[in-house]
C-alpha cells in the first residue's frame, strides 16, 4: 500500500504552468501516507507559441510532508527565466502553498480536499517589460480543490481567486479560474507508473491592463477569459525505495488566442528527480 501511494503521489507532483496561473496544482495532491517527506527538483519549459515567441523555463524545489494520517502540505519554490523578442529576464517565481486533507479513504476509494495559496514572491516589472516576460504574476491568489478517485479513475475541481491588479507596466488584473480534470493511472509494472490527463480551465472574466490613452482607466482584453483544455501525461520511474524520476508532457486542445498575463502555453515539458526520507 505505501509503495502504491508512493507512486501515485509522483505522477501527480510536477505539473509545470499548464496554460494557469496555479489551479491546475491544487486538485493534483490526491492522496495521504503516513510520515513520508519527499523532495527534489524539477527543471520546467514552455513556449508561448510563434505569435509572442517567448519561451519559459523554471528550476522548481518542491517538497511534501505528510505530518498528519490524512493531512499532508505542499511547497513549490520557482526561480524562472523568460526570452522572447523584447528581452530577457529571470527571478524568483511565485511559491505556492498547499494542504491536501483526505475526509475518505479505501481500497478503491479516496475523496480530499484542498486549499493554498500563491504567493507574489518575485518581481512583477523587471525591465519595464509586459507581464508575459515577468517570473512573477505579481499577485497573492487563493486556491481550493475538491477531488475523487476511484481505482484508476480520478475528477477534480478547482478555484482560484485572483488577488487584484499587479505592479506591472499594465496594470494586469486577472479574472477568477475554474478547473474541471479527469484523468486515468496506471501501472505498467512495480517502478513504471503513467497518468493522463484532460484539464478544462475556464476564466470568470477578461483580464483588464492600464488604458495607454487615458491615464488612470483600464480596458479589458478581449479574449482573455476564454476556455482552454489542455491534454498532459506523466511517467514516472522508480529507480530505488527512496528515489525517483518524472517526465511530463502538455499540449492545449484549445488555448485561448492572447497572452497578456503570460500563462498560455503551446508546448509544456517538465523532468523531475525526487526522493522519500
């Protein structure tokens, strides 16, 4: 049974910006052992697509704690670096927190709730550049999650209460997000693991930026809060009791047709070596 949490809790952990600005993290942290710490790092891309042509990367040092039988917390620390054809910047990320608490447990069956928050841990406006190139969203957000699994089936919601307008040049304020994720597991053998995944996130609103016009008023954006689904896939491999190997992969289905904030993404990969103390 803890070799089987093990490995369900490495093919969920490495999610890289899937096209979100941290929801899509929140309703991945499924499940609960009893005293386990696991850390490690993650080297995260992206690449915008060749309308902005600006490709993303982050180090990510994440660790998870299970302090509690059924309660477990969740740290993401990113250092990023943006390049694109304005420039290029790098800085810390923004770190997002997390408590997964599992009200319902099983052989087959697991229900947990979630709930974080991310903070604006780095620099909003570095080199007077737009929001797409900065490492920080320059927001403190609020999340919460609600999910199921059952045997290899698993569904999520989540929510992402945006903190306000940002620091940046523009003036970014971002709508609210939904996520909605169904995704299926399975083990190929005792070390191969595989997890696929189809995420919905819908934005509540369009974003709005400072008007260049008129000092002092905002425009939305049109565009910004349409829906985007995302299809993703992890491998993971353990290579000892104590250490393992993740590789991730994201394509959109749909994406939505600007990138004021910075989040969308046409490719997202991700590679990750993490271990259990």
């Amino acid at each position: 049974m803890k070799l089987f949490l093990l490995i369900v809790l490495s093919a969920v952990y490495i999610y890289p910006q899937c096209s979100d600005a941290g929801v899509c993290s929140i309703a991945d942290h499924n499940r609960s052992a009893e005293n386990i710490l696991r850390t490690g790092l993650s080297y995260e891309f992206g690449y915008s697509g060749k309308k902005d042509d600006i490709s993303y990367s982050s180090i990510v040092l994440k660790a998870e704690y299970n302090f509690l039988d059924n309660t477990s917390a969740h740290l993401s620390l990113p250092y990023s670096f943006q390049s694109g054809p304005l420039g290029k910047i790098s800085g810390m990320g923004d770190p997002l927190f997390l408590l997964n608490q599992n009200i319902y447990i099983s052989s087959d069956l697991s229900v947990n709730l979630q709930g974080g928050i991310k903070i604006a841990g780095g620099e909003d406006n570095s080199e007077n550049l737009p929001q797409m190139y900065q490492s920080s969203l320059g927001t403190n957000d609020f999340l919460l999650g609600a999910s199921i699994s059952y045997t290899d089936i698993s569904l999520a919601m989540g929510y992402q209460l945006a903190g306000g307008r940002n620091g940046n040049v523009l003036k970014v304020k971002r709508g609210d997000d939904f996520l909605f994720s169904a995704g299926y597991n399975h083990s190929f053998s005792e070390v191969i693991n595989a997890n696929i995944k189809l995420l919905v996130i819908k934005r509540l609103s369009e974003t709005s930026i400072a008007d260049s016009s008129n000092t002092g008023s905002f425009v939305t954006v049109a565009g910004s809060d349409n829906l985007q689904i995302n299809a993703a896939i992890t491998f993971s491999y353990r290579i000892s009791e104590t250490t393992e190997i993740n590789i991730f992969g994201a394509v959109p289905f749909k994406k939505r047709p600007v990138n004021i904030d910075g989040l969308t993404r046409s490719l997202s990969l991700s590679a990750g070596a993490f271990f259990y103390l």
